[in-house]
C-alpha cells in the first residue's frame, strides 16, 4: 500500500510513518486547519504583490527600506526583497556619487587652487 499523500510505501501501517496520514479512507477528512493554513497562504502570496512603487520609495529613502526589509522579511518576502534592493542601490548610488565627487576634487582641486593662487599673484602685481 502507498501514502496517498506523500506517495510513499508504507505497507499494511494504518498512518503513513513518513508523513503521519492515515492510510484508510473513513479517516479521510479534509482537515480544517491545513485548507484553513492554505488560504492564508494564498492571501498572503495575494497581498505580497511586491509592488515596483516600495522600491522606489525605499530607492529614496533608504533606511526606510532597511526597516520595511527587515519587518517584512517573514510577511512579506517579495515586497520585503524589493525595499532591500532598492535601499541597496540607493546605498551604492550614493558611495558612487561620494567617490566620483572626491575623484573630481583631487583632479580639478589643485587647478582651482592654482587659478586662485595667479588671482592673487595677479593681485599682488597691481597693488
Ligand atoms: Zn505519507
């Protein structure tokens, strides 16, 4: 005899030892609590839509992506993932930017200091 629910082969055993489902039929009921479990799966599948918008917002702000990250982490894993990534890109967005602006600087610092080196020079000339 086979488990009609996991399939295995558990012999003349009246509960499968694997997966503890009764073998007989009288005892085949559909059990309350595990459809009950189902549908709040579903819902909750239904409502983690992961809509593209929190990433946006957590794109902006990024340490309320952190938060919505790690308060949706078990609800809500596929909104919670999306606040993630874009609190991450935001973050990395934002180093890229510090690094670009600091290249810019140590390139075009010292020329700007030197323009303003010749004003004054300049200035010290005329005076
Ligand atoms: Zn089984």
């Amino acid at each position: 005899m086979f488990c009609r629910k996991c399939g295995k082969e558990i012999g003349d055993a009246a509960f499968c030892p694997f997966c503890g489902h009764p073998s007989k039929d009288e005892v085949e009921v559909i059990d309350p609590a595990n459809s009950e479990a189902k549908k709040e799966e579903v819902k909750k599948n239904d409502e983690d839509k992961a809509s593209g918008w929190w990433g946006v917002l957590c794109f902006f702000v990024p340490i309320v992506g952190l938060i919505l990250f790690l308060v949706w982490m078990d609800d809500k894993p596929k909104t919670a993932k999306k606040c993630g990534i874009g609190a991450l890109i935001s973050v990395i967005l934002g180093v890229v930017l510090a690094v670009v602006y600091f290249i810019l600087i140590f390139i075009f610092g010292p020329a700007i200091f030197h323009s303003i080196g010749i004003n004054v020079d300049v200035s010290g000339m005329v005076h």
